[in-house]
C-alpha cells in the first residue's frame, strides 16, 4: 500500500511537470495575443506595446517565460494582466462562489440518480423503466442553454420571483434566514440545470451496473432461498452494484474548478468558468494558465484518491 | 428496509428544502413597487465587468462608464458636442511660434540683416497696409516679438546604437506670441523673409559632436536638436475653485500637473501615453491656473482634457511607498497599476465609489458636495449581468431601469406603451475595404462598380432590420466634420458593368468578366464571431456573381485574420468595421505613411491631396476651418472609394418610463420634464436630473 502510494505521487509528479509544459505551450503558441497588446487598438503605440510585452516577459525566449510564470505561480506572487491582482486570491474568491453550486449539484446527481436507476433496473422494461429511459435521453439531449432558457421565463412570469445572482438584488439588510433562504433559492435552477445531464448518465449507469448484478447466481440463491425482495435487490443485490461508483467519487474532484460557462452567464453567477472564460478571451495567461495547473493537479489527486478508494472498498484488488 | 428507505428520504428531503426556498424570497413586485427605496436608485445593466477603475490605465467600455462617473475632466462636450468647462472654468489657447535666425539668408530687398533688424522689420510690415490679405491675416495675431539671445547647451543622444555627446551652441532665436494659432504663419512669413529662409537654416553648423558621425547624420540631428521653425501651442486652463475630491481634499492645480505626469510616467503603462505625447511642459502658474504647452500643432490635444483628474494626495510618490511597505512589496517598482486606488477610487465626479464586487455588481453614492449640485438619485447601481435575454427578463421585471435593445427587437419594443424609448446613430460603420496594392483594384472605376453592385439598403432592411443608416464617408455621422451633400453610391448593377466595360473588363461565353483573357477573380474575407458580417459576405459575394465576379470567401478566425492576413496585407478585399471618435483626426487609418505592415492603413490608400489635408485637419485649432478641411477630405475619400462603405449601426434604448427629469425653475419650483435626448442622440446628457417616479407622469403635449 505505501509502496503503491509513494510510486504514484512520483508518476503523478512527472506526469504534473509535462501537463504544466504542454498547456503553457499550447497557450503560447496558439493565436491571438493578450488585449494589451493587441495592434488593432490604434490608442496602442508601438512603444506602449512594446512596453507591456516587457512588462509581462513577453519578448523573451518561451523556456524564460515558462520558469518565470512557475516561479511567480508557487511563490505566490503572479498576477492577473487584466487587473493586476494575485491570481491565487482571485480563484479563491471564485472557488467560494462556485462551491455551493457544486455542492448542491453533486448531492442532486447523486441521490436522485441511485433511487430512479434502482427503480428501473427492478421493473425493467416496464412502463415506469420507459418513462424513465425517454426522459433521461431528452434531458441529455435537450442543450443546457435552452432547457435554462426556458427554465428562467417559466419561473419568471409564473411565480415573479428573481432568479438570477447568488442572491436577490438589493435584499438590503434582512435578517439572516430570509438572507440564507434567499441563496438557496438561488442555487436551485442553476444546480437543477448543472445535474439534469449528470442525473441522466447516473442514473442509466445505476440501471445497467445493478442489472447486471441481479444476473448473478448468488441473487437467484438469495430469491430462490425465499429473501423478501427488497433484501435481495438492495442488500445482495445493490452493495455490490456500488463497487464501480466508488472509482467515480473521485473523479468528482476536478468539477470543484471546473464550473460551467453557460450557466454561470445565463443565471449571472460570478463563478469560476466565467472567469476562465473570460481570460481566455483576453489571453489572460497568468490566469488560464493557473487554472489549468489546477484542475491538473485536481484531476490527478482524483484519480490518486479513485484508486485508494477501490483498494479499500474490494478487498481483491491489490495494485 | 432502511436503506430503501433512506434511498428514498434522503431526495426527497433535499427537494423539498430546495423547494420551500422559495417562500422566503421577495418577489419582483415586493422589491419595484413596495420600496420607495427603489426610486432613488438607479440600476443599469452591463455586459462586462470593469477592469481597473482608474481612467489613465483602463480601456474598456465598462470601466469608462464608471469612471466618468467619478472622475471628472477639465472639460466635457456639451449638447452640440462643443467643449464645455467642467473642471476647468474657462480656457484660452493661443500659440508661442518660435524661428531661428538664419544670418546666411538673404532677405529680398535688404539682403543679410542682423536679428535686431528683423524684428523691426516684422514690426514695420505689421502696420504697414499693403500687405496681402494672408499675411495681413497673420501678422495681425502676432502680439509680441523677442529676440531670445543665442545659448549653449550639451545633450547626449544616440546614433546607430552609439552614445554620442552632443554641444550645441544655438544662434539667437526669434520667438513670437500670437493670439490664436496659426498654422500658415511660417508659410506666410516667407512672403516677408524669402521662400528659402527657413528651408536653409544650416542647423549642422552649430552642433557639434564628441564622435565623427557623418554629414548626413549630422544633419538629421541638427533637425532634432535645432528646428528652423517652431509651434508651441499653449492651452491655458483657468480652474474651477472651491471644487473638492470625495474624501474632502481640495482640488487644484497639482492634481492636473499629477495627472498628467502619471499617464507619462513608463512605469504605469497607461495606454493614454500616445495622446499626451505632444505635450511639451505643464506648468502651474497658480493653484487654480494650468499651463499646458505643446510640441507642435495637434488639435485633438484639447479634447484629451476631458480625461478624468487623479487626486495627486493619495497616489504620489510618498502614498505609493507607504502602500507597497504595508502591503509588503518593493516601493522601488510598485506604481499606480498596482495601487488598490483601482479598486477603490476616489475623483471629483458626481458619485462616490461604494462597493465593488467582481463580477456581480459596482454601486456608486451620490456625492453631495458636488460642485454642479448633487444628482437626483441617491445610488447608481452597475449590474454585471453577461447574458442579453437575463438582461431583458430583469429589465422587464423593474430590477433594472434600462435596456439596449437588439435590433430584431426593436420593433417590438419601440412602440410598448410601457417604456420610453431613444434611438440615435452609433459613432462607428462597416465597411468592405480593397487592397489597393493589388492590380485588380487599383482602377478606381472598379471599386466603385464594386460598390454599386451591391444593394446596401437590401442590407440594411433585411440583415440589420432597418437599424442602420448609409454612411458615405470616414467622419461620425451626427459630426459636422460629416459632408452631408455627398450622395451615397446608387445601386445599380448596370452602371457597374459600364463602368467595369470603361476599365476594360468585358463578359466571356460564360458569362464571367474578362480582361486579357484572365477572369475577374478575388477572394472576400472577414473574422468570425460576427454573424452580421458573415451575412454581407453571402450577400456581397452573390451581388458580384450576378454582374460576372468569381468572389471566393473565407471566414477566418479574429487574430489569424488580424495577423496572417491584414496586418501581412495578405488579402483582397475585407470587411470589417470602425469605431470612431469625435475628433476627425484621420492620420492612422488614411494617411499614406501608415501603409506598412501592423499599421491601420492596410487597404494602401494613397493620395497626396488627401495627406495634406489630414495633416492640416490636425494642425487646425479653428473649428469651421476645420469643418471645410474635413468637408474635402470627405469628398476625395468618397470619389476614390478605397472601401465601400456600407452602414452605420442605430442603437435603441429603453428606460422605465417613470423616469423624468426633476428641475427646479427660475421661482424655486420643482418642475419636472419628459427625458429628450440632444440633438447628437445622447439621452443620458443631463442624467444627473433623473429620477423615477411612484406612477407614469402625464405631460401635457408641450412638454
């Protein structure tokens, strides 16, 4: 186990080092060049741009820039180009915004699919396993901008009430549970919205992996030897559906950083993908590249922490 | 079974937690109708968030709306889009004009004169009545006469990479005063001193230098150190007195001297440096007094005043390194760029900087101590709302006041009896631009055959919706600078297929033109992202199929369009569009030197009529002189129709139509009128009077 552990904190390591590469090349060398030093603004005299790729180490060799932009990155001190305010503090500041929405989010995935997939999987190809299937389907096809479209006009003009923000604008100074009330209003359509494809997928995936199981000898010994069916479907039955969901708990860390652009737009959150997005658009470097680095590092401690949690949850695997 | 049960209590829960959320919020009618707070606030919507809320370092659209609603400039355009003091009370500019005397001239009917001699004899033509009307014209602004005694002064500069030390020892030098600039004064003054007087000044004679650098370098150094002529326009400010910043601080001349020398200052990077560059010196001559001295001739230098003032107390050198020691970083390299000033600003405008939070929201106080009085609205709230149909539905639901209006919809919400609404042209056009390097265009016959193969009011009914306007020209529409008597080119295919014939293209078996057997064939370009480009493309594209042109298109991606094809001149014809300013400054985008690479001029718009006239527009400190120079410049851009120009946008607004303009009248009563918008379009001139109403007001018809 430590063995395990230590082999794969150093291949994650190495594996770290070359994503850092590849990402801060790939942004480097695609098109386009950060707002500041656009040449279509014709307020931008060659000096001023030149100045400003001085500034932000943009005229020396890309190896240079690359040790600048880490060195700058682990001690701390890089700043946003658009701005100029500390990157890390920035992504804080969103990561707080964007946590409720994922949490939320994620608990919807993940206690509405198990129920719903359960369900079909016992009555399968009944009419509640067809409902359930067109539906899932419709929902992974329906494009999230649309089905938020909708969402948004329909809660709108029916109920009157602001849906948009984190919070009401201008609640002004309410007590604190209205305040409370009112967020978690708030995150209700755009963490709706956020699992809607996630219950989908789940769901289906509950559905095939319990079918699956309940093909197995030891559920026909456990229904022939006279169960009652609900202990044959969720105690034989489910605890060893779980096993490959286990793996995909750690898989949900990267979402942490990931946050969704359209969503995040459409309902006004001021979240972490909106940000991305808009550095992007700027060619904000110090700020892409820092998420990027992130979500790697999330990516790979998710996996880290899949495979620790399948070791300890079946016995028979040994890595 | 407990863990179907749990399976099945544990959503449930959540839901239903979730759900019962909304019982706790206000509707949208608790939060318009029932709070009179609402009233006194006003709440506009935007797109962006702002950058850095300082106006020397921002250039976005979002932070200048704030800005220039703390800050405050010297000056500000009134209705008319005439300068108007804010800051700044009152402003005189007159001009210094300075000339070396040139003792080896000869100076027609007395020969070589001594520097005294000249000085009496400008005088003596002064008063003399025999002049023609030109010089008469000159001469008569020129209110005093020096002669500056020669001078020596040493300067390092460098040459080819080499520092070369420089001593020059500078003859006298007349130096004149004029009452308003004037930009032929040398031109006329040559009708006194001979043509070549200035033109023959030998500069290299008195310059000399530590290394041998060659006659030639010499000579280009001595045009630098020593010029024959000179301009120094002056502008003088008078300021505003008993004006105070936010926190209290008066305001004075310093903070303009300050301002100025932050946006100079390299380590600030201010993207406002090439404005200011020209400026020669600001000198304080009182605390309420500002001189500001000019290189040489720029007309725009006045309108570059009405950028926000900076509070010299809180960002100069000391508040800066007490800054950086308590936020622990070098005071040797931390500047206002980094200053939480940008986060935090304080200037003289009508509203007070309140809260910022990124991505969310700006709110802004009034200020009560403003020098103009106070604005009606108690709080300016900037919503940072980055989706349009978000924006529409909180529009409509009374949580924000305004909406920009799309212009498929405006049909629609024009009319609505439930809002007022203001339209007016933007100050920028869409254009298809032919690159005049190649031979294919540069007959102009061809380019405009071009041009009236394509049917622009088509595209502006059916593409644009009918919001849009033809644009014949490079000045802003609602400008006088604009020449209103130049007719947009016609459509008419058959004109276009005259005037190709005349150019010597004619149509082969198939159809297509033809010219020494090789077939009329270009490629037409834009960037993507821009739908309605990508839809005059199609239809530019099928225009010029009809009369016989294989046009091939490509859309292309922003900065590989930009950088592979315009700024490398790799293309045939482009569409793309301008933003303009007010100022008719026309030198980057029309004169011949800016045709290289990475310059504005891509499509190579070459003229020599036009050159002199863009310099002259620039030189030109006289606002109807200025008006004829442009009415010309105009004229020869549109007969050689380098670009089609195709539309101007038109915008629409909406607002609540509760809210009206509250004045008081000349007896003290409080009045209130309906928002007319000026005669440039601009409805939110006098915002600073709004307020909203409990009810839609009646007016009577008159108003």
């Amino acid at each position: 186990m430590l063995s395990f552990i230590g082999r794969s904190i150093v291949q994650k390591t190495v594996t770290l080092f070359f994503v850092s590469i590849v990402s801060f090349l790939i942004i480097h060398l695609a098109p386009g060049k950060p707002s500041q030093v656009n040449p279509l603004n014709p307020k931008f005299t060659p000096e001023l741009v030149e100045r400003f790729r001085k500034a932000f180490h943009l005229d020396e060799p890309l190896y240079d820039q690359y040790l600048y932009f880490y060195r700058d990155l682990f001690t701390g001190k890089i700043v946003s180009w658009k701005d100029n305010r500390p990157v890390l503090q920035k992504i804080w500041e969103r990561f707080l915004n964007s946590l409720p929405l994922f949490i939320v989010g994620t608990l919807l995935t993940w206690t509405l699919s198990f129920p719903l997939g359960i369900r079909s999987a016992i009555y399968r190809g009944g009419v509640y396993d067809r409902t359930v299937t067109f539906f899932s389907y419709l929902l992974i096809s329906i494009p999230g901008f649309f089905f938020a479209y909708v969402l948004i006009i329909f809660v709108v003009t029916r109920f009157h009430v602001p849906v948009i923000g984190m919070e009401t604008f201008g609640l002004g100074d309410a007590s604190w549970p209205p305040m409370v009330m009112d967020r978690v209003w708030h995150l209700l359509l755009p963490s709706v919205l956020g699992a809607t494809g996630g219950i989908a997928v789940l769901s289906r995936y509950v559905r095939s992996q319990m079918l699956e199981v309940e093909r197995q000898e030891y559920i026909r010994t456990a229904v022939a030897k006279g169960l009652h069916p609900d202990q044959v479907h969720y105690k034989h039955a489910l605890r060893n559906a779980l096993l490959p969901f286990v793996t995909m708990f750690g898989l949900i860390l990267p979402g942490l950083i990931g946050g969704s652009v359209i969503i995040e737009s459409i309902f006004s959150w001021p979240g972490m993908g909106r940000m991305a997005y808009e550095a992007i658009l700027a060619r904000d470097y110090p700020v892409i590249l820092t998420v990027n680095f992130v979500s790697a590092v999330l990516v790979l401690a998710g996996t880290f922490i899949s495979d620790i949690l399948y070791m300890v949850a079946d016995p028979r695997i040994r890595l | 079974m407990t863990i179907k049960r749990l399976l099945l209590i544990i959503p449930s829960v959540l839901v239903l937690f979730l759900l019962q959320s909304y019982f706790w919020v206000p509707t949208y009618e608790d939060q318009t109708k029932g709070n009179p707070q609402r009233l006194v606030q006003f709440i506009t919507a935007s797109i962006g968030d702002a950058s850095l809320l300082n106006p020397i370092l921002s250039a976005d659209s979002a932070s200048s709306q704030i800005e220039s609603l703390v800050f405050e400039g010297l000056i500000d355009r009134d209705e008319n889009l005439r300068f108007r003091g804010r800051l700044a009370k009152s402003w005189e500019i007159y001009e210094e004009a300075y000339f070396y005397v040139n003792d080896e001239a000869k100076i027609p009917g007395s020969g070589r004169i001594m520097p005294g001699e000249i000085l009496s004899l400008l005088q003596a033509r002064k008063s003399s009545a025999h002049n023609p009307a030109n010089l008469q014209a000159s001469l008569e602004l020129i209110k005093e006469i020096n002669i500056l005694p020669p001078h020596k002064f040493k300067t390092i500069v460098s040459i080819g990479g080499r520092e070369i030390k420089a001593t020059v020892s500078a003859p006298p030098r007349i130096k004149l005063v004029l009452q308003r600039v004037d930009q032929d004064l040398f031109k006329n003054l040559k009708l006194i001193l001979g043509k070549d007087y200035f033109s023959s000044f030998p500069g290299w004679k008195y310059v000399s230098t530590d290394l041998d650098i060659g006659r030639a370098h010499l000579k280009d150094l001595a045009r630098k150190l020593l010029p024959a002529t000179e301009h120094n326009p002056v502008i003088v400010f008078h300021l505003r007195p008993g004006v105070v910043f936010h926190d209290g601080h008066p305001f004075t001349a310093k903070d303009v001297k300050f301002t100025y020398e932050a946006i100079m200052d390299p380590k600030n990077l201010s993207p406002r440096i090439s404005d200011y560059e020209p400026v020669k010196q600001v000198v304080i001559t009182d605390p309420l007094t500002v001189k500001v001295i000019y290189k040489r001739l720029y007309s725009p230098a006045l309108g570059t005043w009405s950028m926000g003032i900076l509070p010299e107390h809180l960002l100069n050198k000391q508040a800066l390194t007490k800054e950086a020691i308590r936020r622990g970083m070098d005071p040797e390299t931390f500047s206002i760029r980094q200053s939480e000033f940008n986060r935090h600003p304080i200037g003289c405008g009508p509203f007070v900087f309140k809260e910022w939070k990124s991505d969310r929201y700006i709110i802004l106080d009034r200020f009560e101590g403003y020098w103009e009085g106070p604005p009606n609205y108690k709080q300016y709230v900037f919503r940072i709302i980055p989706d349009l149909l978000t924006q529409e539905m909180e529009f409509y639901a009374g949580t924000v006041d305004s909406y920009s209006v799309q212009p498929h919809q405006v049909a629609r919400l024009k009319n609505d009896p439930r809002f007022q609404s203001f339209s007016g042209l933007s100050f920028g056009y869409t254009y298809i631009g032919y690159n005049m390097r190649r031979d294919l265009f540069k007959d102009r016959r061809v380019r405009l055959a071009l041009g009236m193969a394509i049917n622009v009011d088509e595209i502006i009914r059916y593409v644009l919706y009918g919001q849009g306007e033809r644009i014949t020209g490079p000045f802003v529409k609602q400008t006088d600078y604009y020449n209103h008597g130049i007719k947009p080119v016609p459509y008419d295919p058959d004109g276009a297929l005259r005037l190709l014939e005349e150019a010597g293209w004619k149509r082969n078996k198939q159809g297509w033109l033809e010219k020494d057997g090789k077939k009329f064939q270009f490629t037409l370009i834009t960037n993507s992202g821009n739908d309605l480009r990508k839809a005059i493309l199609a239809i530019a594209q099928d225009a010029w199929k009809r009369i016989g042109i294989d046009v091939r298109t490509d859309v292309l991606e922003w900065s590989v369009f930009i950088q592979e094809r315009i700024d490398k001149h790799d293309f045939d014809a482009v569409i793309l569009g301008w933003q303009m300013g007010i100022e008719p400054d026309l030198y980057q985008i029309w004169h011949s030197s800016q045709t290289h690479s990475y310059q504005l001029n891509f499509v190579g718009f070459k003229n020599k009529q036009a050159d002199d006239l863009i310099i002259k527009i620039r030189q030109e400190y006289d606002h109807d002189k200025q008006v004829e120079y442009c009415h010309k410049l105009h004229q020869i851009i549109a007969r050689e129709q380098p670009y089609t120009f195709l539309y101007v946008n038109k915008w629409t607004a909406v607002l609540d139509k509760r809210i009206v303009i509250k004045d008081v009248d000349k007896n003290g009563q409080v009045v209130y009128r309906k928002i007319t918008p000026t005669k440039t379009g601009d409805y939110t001139f006098y915002f600073n009077k709004w307020i909203k109403l409990p009810r839609v007001p009646n007016f009577s018809p008159g108003g």
